[in-house]
C-alpha cells in the first residue's frame, strides 16, 4: 500500500516508478491523503505499472465511506477494501467491475481500531458470503476484544472457500506475515513498515524492503 499512518502518502506516483522494477502485481492506496484527481491518477500509474490497483476505505462516517465507494468504482480500482455500510456499498457497486472486500468486525476512528470478538467476526463473513463480497478486510492486529490470529481464523472459517481473507495494518514483520499466511490469510498489506524500512532493519529504503517481503511470500508459497 502507497500509504503510512492510514492516508495515502504525497510521493505515491513517484514510489510506483521507484517499485516499478520489482514486477508487483498488486498495489494500493487510501481513501484518504489526496484527491480525487490525484487518486485517479494513482490508478492509471498502477495499471501501467502491470499492477492491479486496490483501495482501502478509512473514512469514519456513513457519508464519506459511500462518497469513497462511489470514488472506488468511478476510478475502476479492481478491489476495494474496507467500509461497514455493506449493502448500501454494494448497491452502490452492483454492475461495476469492482469487488468489494469489506470490513470485518468493529472498526472505529483513525487509524482504525477493530473491536469483535471471534465468534461475532466469524457469523459476519458468513453474512458478507451470502451477499457475495470477493471477501473480507480483517485489520487483526488493530483489534481491541481478541488475539489477531484467532479473528484471521475466524474470517477463513466463515468465508470457506467462497472469498479471500486479507489482513491489514501492522503486517510488519516477517513472523507477522508467516502468522498470518498459517491463521488461513490469502493476502495481507503493507504500507508504513515498507516505506519507513521498518520490516526488513538496515536492508536499505523501499525496494529492498518489498523485495524483502517477496522472499519471505516466496518462501512460504
């Protein structure tokens, strides 16, 4: 994710030219940190790039968490992550190529806490299933109420087979990223570790970061 402290960072098109070389395949930004022109330009750098562009919804109220769904599915993001008004999102999205991922459990302010307890998220990707969400954005190691694996466990148990499970905020370690891949993850993000060289310490500045999170994916595939 082109973002630190849950807002998408001013040098974002610049660092997809920087991670350009390393051929990632996925990347993504927020609904917040720049505008809506600037997030259109974002999507079409990422397209260019080779890369599928995803956006997270952060945005604390009903009305600018549908202003961003709309903003997802005008700018043709492949996935959007996030939010908790989940029919009104869909309707929203119904017709567009746009899958939607929303929030599980109880997130609040900025950046996000999750509040919910295993059992709670668990019937809530039931929920979200039979409403046909691509999936569900679990911000584990946001939560408040239960152990961050327990609830990735939870979201994989009441998904099935039927969508994909990404954990999102403080995937910041290579322990973290193998944690979460065995709790039953498909995918997770990253965004300040990277960009602050927090995730791999004294590897160097952000390719080598991402470079570090591949082999660690790799590894583990």
């Amino acid at each position: 994710m082109l973002t630190r402290n849950d807002a998408t960072v001013a040098n974002a098109l610049d660092l997809v030219e920087t991670v350009r070389p390393l051929g990632l395949k996925h990347i993504g930004f927020k609904d917040v940190g720049a505008d809506a022109l600037m997030l259109r330009r974002l999507t079409d750098a990422i397209r260019e790039a080779g890369a599928t562009p995803w956006m997270e919804l952060v945005a604390t109220t009903r009305e600018a968490e549908l202003r961003g769904v709309k903003l997802g599915r005008d700018l043709g993001v492949d996935m959007l992550m996030g939010g908790v008004h989940v029919e009104e999102a869909i309707k929203i999205l119904n017709g567009s190529p746009t899958h939607y991922l929303p929030f599980a459990g109880a997130p609040s302010g900025h950046p996000t806490r999750l509040g919910g307890s295993a059992s709670e998220v668990e019937a809530q990707c039931r929920a979200f299933a039979a409403k046909g969400c691509a999936g569900v954005d679990i911000l584990a190691y946001r939560a408040t109420e239960a152990e961050p694996l327990d609830l990735v466990a939870a979201c994989r148990r009441g998904l099935l087979d039927f969508g994909a499970v990404v954990v999102a905020g403080s995937v910041n370690s290579p322990e973290r990223v193998a944690a979460v891949r065995d709790a039953g993850a498909d995918a997770f993000t990253i965004g300040t570790a990277a960009i602050d060289g927090a995730y791999a310490p004294g590897a160097g500045p952000l390719t080598a970061q991402l470079a570090a999170v591949l082999a660690d994916c790799a590894a583990r595939a």
